[in-house]
C-alpha cells in the first residue's frame, strides 16, 4: 500500500509529477501539501486524518486509528506548469509505444516489457528516443545482438522522439477514480529518473 501511487497537481490543479503514498504522507504531514478529494475539497493532515476512515478499503494503519490513502495532493506553493520537454525514461518509452512490444505487437503490463535497442549497443547503438523501443522478452531474446532486418523481425513503428508528453493517454493509467478529473485534460512528462544517453 506505501508504494501504491499518488497524483501531485500544482496549485492550478494541473498534474506534475506521481508520487508513492509514503512520499505523499511525508508531504501532507509536513504541510507541503494538502489532500483533494472526489468534490474537489482541499484538507490538511490534521483534517484529513479527523475523516472516518473505516468505511474505506485505501486506509493505512497509525498508532491506535486508520486513515484514508488521498490518491491526489495539490501543492501548497509550486504554481509553475509542467516542463514540456519529454523526459527520456522508460516509463515514457513505454507510454510513447503504449505498453505494447513493437516487434510482435503484443501489448503487456510494465513489468512483462523491457526496453530493446534497434541498433545493439554492442554495435554502437546509442541510447535515445530514435534507437529504443519497447519490446517483450521474448523478441528480445529472439532478435539478440542483431538488427531486425537481421532476425528476419519487423517494427510497427519507427521509433521517434515525442513531440508532446505521453501523458495525452494517461487516462488510460488512472487507476482511481480521483485522478480521472485531472489526467484526462491535460498531457504532462514528470516520470521517474531521465535515462542517461
């Protein structure tokens, strides 16, 4: 439950970044943020903490009481949008190919893909959005060492760079209904560690 996700919004209500629910308390509690909820009601800790969490299946244990997981923060200061340079990581090649293997084209979870470069690296294939796409273990393993045209394999698409985020189709990933409001209007790029070319 502590690593499950959180949507951070600036002080516009404009997603910026996906946080875990461990990091989310340590914000919320040190008041660097505040909880939003389905109505669009802002609280603080002490607030949120006072709401009864027992008809909730997202609450997380405290010493002698529950409380009730906010799936959205909205931060008390940050007013600034998000940056609109496509961070190169693998959660964006994986959104830019839509969670799908670019040789079979099978689409996956996160976790059943990983991220193949077109011209091997052993072969001076660098690391960037022009040479990596998503692929399934399975052609990865097929295609080895090799180019496509070389194991006989085809792509779907020639790998680019974004020219926008990949978050046009977050709505696809939101998993909890209070993030649907936020993520379904708005393309943003904040994604775990920028990959290193």
């Amino acid at each position: 439950m502590l690593s499950s996700p959180v949507l951070v919004l600036n002080k516009n209500y404009m997603p910026v970044n996906i946080v875990t629910v461990k990091r989310a308390f340590c914000m919320f509690a040190a008041g660097i943020a505040k909880a939003v909820d389905k109505e669009f009601r802002t609280f603080d800790f002490m607030s949120w903490a006072a709401l009864s969490a027992s008809v909730h299946d997202d609450t997380v244990g405290l010493v002698g009481r529950t409380i009730l997981v906010p799936r959205v923060l909205i931060l008390a200061s940050y007013e600034r949008l998000p940056k609109r340079r496509v961070r190169f990581s693998r959660m964006n090649i994986l959104l830019r190919d839509g969670y799908t293997c670019q040789y079979c084209g099978s689409q996956m979870r996160r976790w059943q893909l990983n991220i193949d470069h077109v011209l091997p690296r052993s072969r001076g294939g660098l690391t960037t959005w022009e040479n990596v796409v998503a692929s399934c273990v399975k052609c990865n393993l097929s295609k080895g060492g090799r180019t496509p045209e070389e194991a006989g394999m085809r792509l779907l698409k020639k790998p680019a760079r974004p020219q926008s985020t990949p978050y046009a189709g977050l709505s696809n990933l939101a998993k909890y209904e209070e993030w649907k409001p936020f993520v379904s209007m708005i393309d943003f790029s904040y994604w775990n560690v920028e990959l290193e070319s």
